[in-house]
C-alpha cells in the first residue's frame, strides 16, 4: 500500500474500501473481507446508516485499530455546533472505537460553518485525527480554508474517468488540500470503462482489467480512491494496483476521456438541496 502524508502530517492509505449503499446485513463481512484482502482505509458515513456494521466488521477482523484509517461524515441534518459535535461521538459509538482518524462534513448545506467548528474542536481534543470535506466546490473550499482556524486535509468529491474534476483538483493542490475521489469507478457507467477498447488496450499490456487501469489513472494523478464490492475477488482486483505505471501517452490517453460533467448533480444545482434531504 501507498500512503499521502495530509496537511497535518498525518498519513492515509491511497487505496480505501467504500461502503456506500452496502446494507447492514451485508456491511459486516463486506469490511472484514476487504481488511482481510489488505485494505486499511475504510470510509463510512452517518448517511449510510451502516455504522454499527463497519464497526462490527472491523473488530471482526482482529486487526490492531491502530492500522485501521477509518473516516466517517456529518450529515446535513447535524449542522449545528451542538449537534454535529454530539453526532460525532454517537458515531463513535456506533463504531465501537475511541478515536476517528478522518471525520468529513458530507455536505457544504444548511449552517456547514458551525458544524464544521464543532470539527475543529473535536480534532484539538484529540478525539478526530483529521478534519475534511466532501462534495465542496472550489469556491465553498477556498472560503473554507480562508476563514477558519484547522485547514480541512482533505476534499471528497466524484471523480473517476468521466468526471475527472480537473480545474477543482488545481484549487485542491494550491490550498493542499487531499483529492479524494468517490465513486472512482463512475458508479452505474461502469460498463462504459469496461467496453472501451481504448481502456481494454492499455490493460492488455500490463496484464491488468480496465476497471484496475481506470483506478491506477487517479491514483497517478494523486487521488486517494475508495472503490466499492461485496465481492472478494473484486476487492482484490481492485487493491492490486501498486505493480504497474501508466506511460504519460496513456495518461493523456485516458485525460480526454473528461466529460467534465457529473453523472448525478452539479454543485450549482438547486436540486441537490431537495435530494440530500430526501
């Protein structure tokens, strides 16, 4: 496993499990199939309503907490100071652990700023090793950063071939803020990576599939990915990444692929309110 060392020097593997809309039933062996395999990042969120899971399914494991880099996000309706802060530690609790290593505001809606104060004390407590965002824009980013004390380490947007968040990932670089991509396998347009010939090619050479090409194009620009699979041998295919490196000609290959859309909703849709509170 590779590891990026965050704006407040802590580390964090690049490759990580997602659990997003995996169900409770099936989140426990999920997570402890995917520590098994090698993972150690493992991303969850209140929203997922599988906490409880990932923290049966990480004790299950009988790995150390200590090599587990766990993240977990405030959901939209905790953004108060008092609120956010106390869903922090029920999280925690769900959990079954005594320290979180990353915690994310899930959303930049309702009142952001004071749940993300209520970060910031949790991170000078010690009880959060790290404090971040997903799903902020570049101008909700910067003004982030601008104007509160803790730097937020990381930003977890959507991003995989089709999306590829360019001009957000220079603003990203600038401020030194972490590119993390959700949904690093374009989700339901997975098909599309898999059919491509041009995607097929580039695999054909280093023996590996196209999905594995499309993760190794992100990790080469330097995003941590957390790609999802209730199937073992998939989990693996998707970990065994670190044996072989895109040329720069198959990078620019893979670049123009950008559609510089999202496949849900753009940031500056007014329906995005109405689906996170749905």
């Amino acid at each position: 496993m590779e590891y990026v060392t965050l704006n407040n020097g802590v580390k964090m593997p690049m490759v990580g499990f997602g659990v997003f809309q995996i169900p409770e039933t099936e989140c426990e062996q999920a997570v402890a199939d995917a520590i098994e395999v090698g993972y150690r990042l493992i991303d969850t969120a209140q929203a997922y309503y599988n906490e409880e899971a990932v923290g049966r399914g990480i004790r299950r494991s009988g790995i150390d907490r200590g090599e587990i880099f766990l993240t977990t996000k405030v959901w939209v309706t905790e953004h108060s100071y008092e609120k956010a802060y106390a869903s922090v530690e029920e999280s925690m609790r769900k959990l079954q652990v005594d320290y979180l290593d990353l915690v994310l505001i899930h959303q930049c809606l309702g009142d952001y700023y004071a749940a993300y104060h209520a970060l910031e004390t949790l991170y000078k407590e010690g009880k959060v090793r790290a404090i971040g965002i997903s799903n902020f824009s570049a101008e909700r980013m910067v003004d982030l950063c601008t104007f509160n004390e803790v730097k937020p380490t990381v930003n977890q947007v959507e991003t995989h071939l089709f999306c590829q968040q360019k001009f957000l990932a220079e603003w990203m670089h600038k401020l030194n803020v972490q590119h993390e991509a959700w949904g690093p396998l374009a989700q339901h347009r997975l098909g599309d990576i898999l059919a491509n010939p041009m995607i097929q090619e580039i695999g054909r050479r280093y023996s590996k599939s196209a999905s594995q090409v499309a993760l190794r194009y992100s990790l080469q620009r330097g995003i941590v990915i957390i790609p999802k699979s209730s199937h073992k041998n998939r989990m693996q295919e998707n970990i065994d990444l670190f044996d072989f490196t895109l040329t720069d000609e198959e990078m620019e290959q893979l670049s123009r692929l950008d559609e510089n859309r999202s496949l849900w909703l753009e940031y500056d849709d007014p329906n995005i309110v109405e689906m996170a509170m749905s």
